[in-house]
C-alpha cells in the first residue's frame, strides 16, 4: 500500500481560501467599505483638498523669426512664409522657452504667486517651495499635432485663464528680448561697417573733386581731346598753345592714373555701399521692431468645473485599495492563529529505506511465503517520486536472497536526509511559512529595522555627507557655424566640455582647495577631474539646447560656475574666431600692400609715357597722329602741319603703344580689385574686433534655497528594506540550521 505525504500545491490567492476569508469576515470588510467610502468622499472634499481649475491655450509657432528676412524685398525669395506654421524644431524650442526661467520669474513677480500659493516670505525654502509649486501647476507638452499646449491649474478659475492667456503674450516679449540682444549687436556692427564706407564714399568723392579743380574731369575724353588740339596746335607750329596742351597733358598725365582708380574705386564703394545698406535696413528693422512669434488655436477660458480632485475616481481607488488590504490582513491573522493553511494536501510517498526494510517481515530458509505490501506514513514528508520508484514486495524472497549491505542503507538514508532538508527550506519560502516566521521574530525585524533606519538617517546627515545645492542654466548656441557634420548644439557641448574651460573654471574657483585635495597627492590631477565631472554635468536636452548643471556645497558657488563656464565658452569661441580673422585680416593686408605698390608702379609707367614720350590715351592720340602724319587734316591748318613732332610721337606710339594700353588696363584692373581686397580686409578686421556672445540663455541660473543631494528619506527608505530582507535571511538560515541540527 502507497504511503502519502504533504506537498506545497501553487494555488492563487484568489481562491478557495481568499473566498472562506471573505464570507468569514463579510460584516467587517462590509463595514471597512462604507468607511472607506464615507471616509474617502470626505477627505477628498474641498474642506482637505482645494479644488483646481483648469484652463488651457493652445497655439503654433511661427516658421521664421527674422523680420527682415520675411518682410524685405531682398529676401522674397525666401522659402519661410511669415504666415507658415513651425515645425518640430520651433516647437521644440518654444518650448523650451515657457521652461525658462525667464518666464517663470515673470508671472511669479506678476501675479505675486508667493502669497497666492501660501508660501512664508522668507521661510527656509520659499523659492524650492514656489518653483515646485509652478513646475505642478504650470505645464508645457507638445501635442500631437506639432502644436504646443501651455495648461494652468489654479484655485480661480478666472485666474488660471488669464495666467495661461498671459503666458502665452509673454512668448512673444520673452523671444524677441533675447533676440533683440543680439540683433542689437548685429545692427551696431552693420551699422559702423556701413557709415565707414559711407565716409569712404565721401572722402573719394572729395579726393574726385581736388583732382577735379586741379582740371582732371574726365581721363579718357580729356586726354583725347588734348591730344586733339595738340595736333591743331603743332600743324599750326603755335608755340605758346602746343606749351599750354603740353602743361594741360603733363597734368593730366600726373594725375591721371589716380583719377581713374579713384574714380573706379568709388564705383565700386557705391555698390557695395548699396548692398550694404540693404542690410543695414534688415538689421535696423531687426533691432527695433517686434514680429509676433505664434498662431493662438485656442484662448484660455474660464473654466466652470474643477478639473482636481476627481472625487469620485478617489473613492473608488480608496474603497478597493482598503478592502483588498482588509481581505489581506485577514488571511494572515487566519494563518498566524493556525485556522487556516492554504494549500496543504496529502499525497502517497515512499518509504524510507529503513521504513521499507521494516514492513518486509524476515523470512526463514523453509518459510517460502508471500508478504502483502503494506503502506506506512513517512515520518517527514519528502519529495514526491514516481510510483515505479516504490519497491513493493509481492512474494516470498528466496532462500539465496541477497540482503542489502549496510553501506547501501547508508548511501540511501543519507540522500533521504537531503531531500527532507530541500523540502524544509522550500517550506519556508512558502508565503504562510514566511508570515509564520516574520511573526516569530516581529521583535527582532522591528528592532533591525528600526536601528538600521536610525543610523541611516544619521549617516546621511550634514555631518557625514556634506550637502549639495544644485544651479543650473538652459542654453541655445548663437552666432557660430559648424566646423563639420555636427550640429551647432553639439560643437558647444564639445566646447563647453574642452579641457582648457575645465582648467579655467578650476584656477578661477581654486577647485583643489575648495575640494580638499592634497597638491602632493600622487593622483592629485586625476582625483581633481573626477571630482570636477562629479560635480558638473553638461548635457543636451530634448529641445536641442545645452544644459549645464553644477553641485556643489555652496550655492552661490554653484551658481557662479555656471556662470563662469558660460563666460569662458563666450572667450573661447571669440578667441578661436579672432584668431583666424587675424589670419584672414593679416592676409588681406599684406594683399592689400602688394596691391598698392603694384599701382603706383604702374602710375609711375604712366607718368613717364606722358612726360618723357608725350604718350598719354591710345585711341585718342593714334588718331591725331595719324591724320597728321598723312595729313588729312582739314581746315586753315591743313598745311601747317609739324611734321617733325608728328613724326616723334608717331615713333615713341609705335615704341610704346602697347605698353601703354597695358599700363593703362592694368590700372584699371589693379584699382578694381584693391577694393575689393580692401573691403574683404575690411569685413575681417570688423569681425577681429568685434566682441560677441555665442549664446542664447533660456534660463539663467539662480542661488538654490535647498540641497539637492542626498536626498534623505531615500536613503532611509532603502536601508531599511535592504536591512529588513538581510536580517529575514539570517532568520531563515538560522532556522534552517536548528532543523539540520534535530535531523542529525
């Protein structure tokens, strides 16, 4: 007959037993419910709870935030339509501006949210306080249709309507403030760049008119027109008009050449003054007027019903919530007393060896009889094994039987032994056995934990974790380009995260001393970085901007990093720029000088054709001397032609004729490009003194009223569990160990 033992069945809580618990307690956890019920819509009324009202805005960016270049002709062909909705990427960052500390300071100080929301002027942490109130009831999310949706939650309806409406005006204010910083600085550089060219203009224009007086009006018709008379005058041999065109020509050819650049030069400053103007407009347009930045949807509205607390969702989550609890409580005060064991049922089991070898009655040699098998109960219950496992005696053993040897009863005792001991242990991780034995040891658990979260609340006090406050700012990058694929976001965190700022912010704050590590220490330069990227964090946010967070045990400190890690991002950028302006500018300048002396050589060539060989205009003086050499001069002084000196110039034009056409050309040339080399000079040295910012700051940062780091009853709260589920191990190998020891 098979023996039975007792097994562990894994059965829901939710079952036959849940069920006796339920119909054995119906009247309490009847009575639990109304209370709950009657308790929960008493609580969560507005005598404990104040009900909030909602109000919401909701509205589109705008795809461009250049006035000039959506409004001014120049720019019409521009593909962003001042009447186009943004895209993800001005969403993002629209939404990264109603985070700002901008605009959160802005209605704290307007509607005076630290006496609207009860908060003690000068109390501990009032700003913690106030800001952690705004971040729950002002929210900001972007809705899925690319729109950005700004709710306010208030105790009066009428205000959070107007706040919310507010807030949504303040975009516009807050945008263009930090874009009037700097387009302002934009327009100023515009600005000083287009009057020095405006003063060059006149000054050339001035320059034009002394050489004007001086009877340089026109170079080319002039010289033409000399060189004319001068014909008229030695066919006629007039001595004293050929001495009057030889000074007018000797003039003429002394200042000639720097007529003619000057007068291209002012050609040329005239149309990029003209370009240059243009953009001084967009600037000037940019630096003083204001284009708004959204597409409201929807405008707040005073709502008529709360939206907070939802009384009737908080009575249902409280009336399960306590029952289920009850209904637990329940069963494992039935389990505690021994009314109840859940799951425990009896199952055949075989025999020890021992056991086994008892029920077989000892045969004599001449007694060949059967024996019955018999079933007997296990001592302790043991593992569950097959039904073939169990030896059953059917008949009489032989005579020649071979017994079992002792070792092999050994062998087999001492593995039951185990099997009895995982059984033990698995009973203990059974869920009543658990809530048997924590009952056991309540005092002991209690005691643990307790000590453990005492100590943990001490140790994690000022005196032996030194408190951290927290500063931080949100930026956007300005004014640079990238050097590559990356983005202009990811080349500021690449610069904010350079080595050189790293030792700027440490020398400026004396980081070593202020961290207490020791100069002689062998690590000294490794422990300090450490420390530095402990306690700084610069990141990219989700908008495509730049967070800089820094800790540290002085608040003000904290804040002034950040700072400082702004201000050396600003002075790298600079110095990385202003030195290669430098080079551009440096390059220019020795071009520009080069340039210079190739023109007043060749100014020089052109004074000694016109004074050593009377060579001053090509077409004009070819002419001349053509028809005088074949003499189709018309008039009275058609045969008073001076052959000899007709003859002369005609041998110094066939000498020097081409050069002079290539003097003349490679004046011309050589004055265009000096201006534009002049300018492109002009435009670098604009850039190498100029002083920019290469940020916009979203949110600044602030002196913190509250530490954040460690967080205290985090601490508390983990060591406590983890010391609770230590000592309950240490229980259960105790107890473990007491049964090994009974077995044995």
């Amino acid at each position: 007959m098979l023996m039975e033992e007792q097994d562990q069945v894994s059965r829901p809580f939710f079952s036959g037993e849940a069920m006796q618990v339920i119909i054995k307690y119906r009247r309490h956890l009847a009575i639990i419910g109304i209370l709950a019920i009657l308790l929960s819509a008493i609580f969560s009324g507005p005598a404990f709870i104040t009900p909030l009202y909602k109000s919401t805005v909701i509205l589109y960016p705008t795809a461009s935030n250049s006035i000039s270049k959506v409004l001014l002709s120049e720019n019409m062909g521009n593909t962003k339509d001042i009447l186009e909705f943004g895209e993800e990427e001005q969403t993002e960052q629209m939404l990264q501006v109603l985070n700002s500390n901008k605009i959160r300071k802005r209605v704290i100080n307007k509607y005076n949210l630290l006496e609207h929301y009860q908060i003690k002027r000068g109390s501990k942490y009032q700003m913690t306080r106030l800001f952690e109130e705004y971040d729950n009831n002002f929210r900001f999310r972007r809705t899925e249709f690319m729109a950005v949706n700004i709710t306010v939650y208030d105790r009066d309806a009428q205000l959070a309507s107007v706040m919310a409406n507010d807030i949504a005006e303040l975009i516009d204010s807050t945008i263009n403030r930090m874009q009037k910083e700097i387009a302002v600085k934009a327009f100023k550089i515009v600005e000083a760049e287009y009057l020095n060219l405006k003063n060059e203009v006149q000054t050339k224009e001035d320059s034009l008119t002394v050489l004007r007086g001086l009877g340089v009006h026109d170079y080319e018709s002039q010289s033409e027109m000399f060189n004319r008379q001068l014909a008229i005058e030695l066919a006629k041999g007039n001595e004293a008009g050929i001495k009057r065109l030889e000074d007018k020509l000797e003039i003429l050819s002394k200042y000639g050449g720097p007529y003619v650049s000057l007068r291209d030069a002012l050609l040329h400053d005239k149309k990029q003054l003209s370009e240059l103007k243009a953009r001084y407009e967009e600037a000037k347009v940019d630096a003083t007027e204001n284009l708004p930045h959204k597409f409201i949807v929807s405008n707040a509205v005073e709502a008529e019903k709360k939206s907070y607390p939802i009384r009737w969702l908080i009575v249902v989550i409280s009336t399960f919530s306590v029952l289920f609890l009850a209904i637990l409580i329940f069963g494992v005060m039935e389990v505690i007393s021994g009314r109840m064991e859940f799951g425990i049922k009896k199952k055949n089991f075989p025999l020890s060896f021992t056991e086994q070898k008892e029920t077989v009655q000892p045969h004599r040699q001449h007694s060949p009889r059967p024996v019955k098998a018999e079933t007997v109960t296990a001592k302790k219950p043991l593992r569950e094994e097959t039904a073939e496992s169990i030896p059953v005696v059917t008949e009489a053993a032989p005579e020649n039987t071979t017994r079992t040897t002792i070792a092999e009863e050994s062998n087999v005792n001492k593995k039951i032994k185990r099997d009895n001991n995982n059984i033990e242990m698995d009973n203990y991780f059974n869920s009543s056995n658990l809530v048997k034995l924590v009952n056991k040891w309540k005092k002991h658990l209690l005691i643990v934990v307790a000590a453990s979260a005492i100590l943990a609340a001490i140790f994690s006090g000022p005196f032996f974790i030194t408190p951290m406050y927290k500063s931080y700012a949100v930026s956007y990058p300005a004014n640079v380009e990238p050097y590559s694929e990356e983005s202009a976001t990811e080349q500021m965190l690449q610069i904010l995260n350079s080595q050189d700022i790293v030792d700027s912010v440490i020398k400026r704050f004396n980081l070593a001393q202020h961290y207490e590590i020791d100069h002689d220490y062998k690590y000294f330069k490794t422990m300090l970085l450490y420390e530095y990227n402990q306690n700084v964090s610069i990141s990219k946010t989700a908008f495509e901007s730049v967070l800089i967070e820094v800790y540290d045990k002085d608040p003000v400190m904290a804040r002034d990093m950040v700072n400082a890690i702004l201000d050396f991002y600003n002075k790298k950028i600079r110095r990385l720029h202003k030195s290669k302006y430098a080079e551009v500018a440096g390059m220019y300048s020795g071009q520009l000088q080069r340039k210079k002396a190739v023109l007043d050589s060749l100014k020089q060539v052109l004074y000694d054709l016109g004074t050593n060989y009377g060579l001053i205009e090509y077409s004009a003086q070819s002419q001349e001397i053509m028809r005088g050499y074949l003499r189709t001069v018309y008039g009275n002084n058609a045969k008073a032609i001076n052959t000899k000196e007709v003859k002369r110039l005609l041998e110094n034009m066939q000498i020097k004729s081409g050069q002079l056409i290539e003097v003349v050309q490679m004046i011309q040339d050589e004055a265009r490009t000096y201006v534009e080399v002049k300018l492109d000079y002009e435009l670098a040295v604009r850039f190498l003194n100029a002083n920019m910012t290469y940020e916009n700051i979203v949110t600044y940062p602030f002196v913190a009223d509250k530490k954040s780091y460690p967080v205290r009853w985090i601490i508390v709260a983990i060591a406590a569990v983890a010391s609770f589920i230590f000592a309950l191990l240490i229980v259960l190998f105790l107890e473990n160990r007491k049964k090994l020891k009974s077995e044995f």
